[in-house]
C-alpha cells in the first residue's frame, strides 16, 4: 500500500457520476443551471422547447437530477401557460 498523499483530496474536488440507464448528462442544462443564483430563474426553453402536460414529469425528473449535480438546495420547477419550464432556488 502506498503511503502517498494524493489520495486524500479535499471535499469539494469531488467528481459524482449518476449511474444507470438513465445516466444522461446534459453538459448545456449542466452549466445554465450553475449560473443560476437565489432570486433568478432560469428559462429552460432553449434546452427543451414547450413541453406537453404528459411529458412534464419526464421532464421535471431529468431538471432535478442535473439541479442535485450542481446545487445543494431543491429546485422550485414550474412551466409558463405554453410549457415552458423555468426553475430556481427552492425553499
């Protein structure tokens, strides 16, 4: 066993990757999420359009498990009258 340092690493270095079939990271949703701070919202409309009321939980899933990757709070999701998801800092 090697007595060396390296592997010992601070907390915030970090890396987690999700696992399973369903590990998809989207690298765009993964940096507008990272710029979003308390008080702003981002619109997510670039990333996947108006969504239909069937494909919302689908969607809201796939927000929350990116949000978890770059946050430490829960997110507060919600879709404008035409779709369009928005999500910011939770309570």
């Amino acid at each position: 066993m090697p007595n060396s340092d390296d592997r010992i690493i601070p907390v915030d270095q970090i890396c987690k990757a999700p696992r399973g079939r369903k590990a998809n990271v989207n690298a765009n949703l993964l940096d507008l999420l990272k710029r979003v701070k308390p008080g702003y919202a981002a619109n997510l409309e670039s990333i996947f359009g108006t969504v239909d009321k069937s494909e919302r939980s689908r969607v809201s899933q796939a927000i929350r498990a990116h949000w978890k990757m770059v946050h430490q709070t829960k997110p507060s999701i919600n879709y404008s009258p035409t779709g369009v998801p928005q999500v910011s800092h939770g309570k």
